[in-house]
C-alpha cells in the first residue's frame, strides 16, 4: 500500500528537493509531484489529486501569499485536501487570512519546522484527516494574553457549544445538536467571546480564535 499522496511546491530548488527526498523516504507518503509557482500549483493539484499539499507561502509570480491564495482554490476544488503551508512569519495576519474560510484540513508552521521530519510528517498526516495544525510560535502570538484558565469562566452549555465549534458545526448545526434555538446559540457565543476576552473585531476571526483556544487549552488538560 502507498501512503497519502502528497504534493510539494516551494520556488526554491534546494528546499523544494530537500523536502521531496525527506518525505519521500517515509512510508507515510508517495511524493506524486513538485511545483515552482502559484500556476503550476494549481495545474499539478488539478492533474495528480493529492491527498496533501505542502506549499510555501511566497512563491513567484509576486512573492506575497500566493500558497495562501492557492490553498483556497485547493480547497474550493477539493475541500478533503490537507494543506500545510510553511511561512517565516510569525505575524498572525496570515493565519487569520489562511483560516478566513474555516480551519478544518488546514495547518500553518514555520519554516524551521522542516528541520523536524517528524513534527512535519504528523502535521500532514492531521490536516489530511481534517484536523488542523498551528505553529506553537504563532499560538503564543495568538494567546499571549490568555492563561491555561481561561476555559474555567465558561458554562457546561458554553463549552458544549464551543467544543461543536471547535468540530466545525455552524450555528445551525450547534442548535439542532445542542437541542436549543439558534437565538440561544448566538447568545452563548457572544459570552463565549466576551469570556474569553477576544475583542469585538470580524466575526470569523473571534470563532477562529476560540477554536483554536479551546484547542489548546484542552490538549493541556
């Protein structure tokens, strides 16, 4: 049997064969193809269907977010596919601009991460299987300002409607699994993010933010 099907696309020759020989060596992986630029990307992804995409976040044609750019194509095409994409910032606008849509398949490390083959093997492996994957340098940018209680000012209810959020339920979906009314449901996120302390910026991004405190936060437990 092969492993997950995995895509590299990185501008520079050295780091893209770099990881291409890493990954390829492991059992998890069958390495199906490399691209150089955001167009290529988007063109080998649509020919080989990868089960997983490791991408750059700056490639040509104008080195800015193409892989973030890219990935959302990905996704919109085929929203079972896992992306990781490595970056050199620790700058939090990105990852909001990354998960803007939803955090599910989706995961954000640092570069120097791809010294570590095994902290990079299992974050494909858990964007692949849906799950999400955040960089600890970028949750401490995130949370600097939360502690491990942060959890402990929230109601059973609030926590059963943060936990469903954190499964990627819309507020439809927490209604009818929470047994209780959409006004309900909205009423107990706005304490969630008033508990929290996450202040009063789009929308999206407080959901995100709680999810991925509430991820934290119960992987510390």
């Amino acid at each position: 049997m092969t492993g997950l099907r995995l895509l590299i696309a990185e501008d520079q020759y050295l780091a893209r064969e770099g990881a291409r020989l890493l990954l390829g060596d492991r059992p998890e992986f069958e390495v199906v193809g490399t691209a150089e630029d955001y167009h290529q990307v988007l063109e080998r992804d649509r020919l080989l269907e990868p089960d997983v995409v490791l991408m750059d976040i700056a490639m040509p044609p104008d080195f800015g977010t193409e892989g973030i750019r890219a990935a959302h194509q990905i996704k919109a095409a085929r929203p079972d596919t896992g992306i990781v994409i490595l970056s050199q910032h620790d700058d939090e606008s990105y990852v909001w601009a990354l998960l803007e849509h939803g955090v599910a398949g989706y995961g954000y490390l640092h570069k120097v991460r791809l010294a570590d083959v095994d902290q990079l093997v299992r974050a494909l492996q858990e964007v692949a299987a849906g799950g999400s994957v955040l960089d600890p340098r970028v949750v401490q940018v995130l949370l600097r300002r939360r502690t491990n209680d942060a959890l402990a000012a929230l109601t059973p209810a609030e926590l059963e409607v943060l936990g469903l959020m954190a499964e990627g339920a819309s507020n439809q979906a927490i209604a009818v699994r929470a047994s209780v009314s959409m006004g309900t449901v909205e009423k107990r996120i706005a304490a969630i993010f008033g508990k929290l302390g996450l202040a009063p910026e789009a929308e999206l991004n407080r959901r995100v933010a709680a999810v991925l405190l509430y991820l934290r936060e119960t992987r510390l437990r």
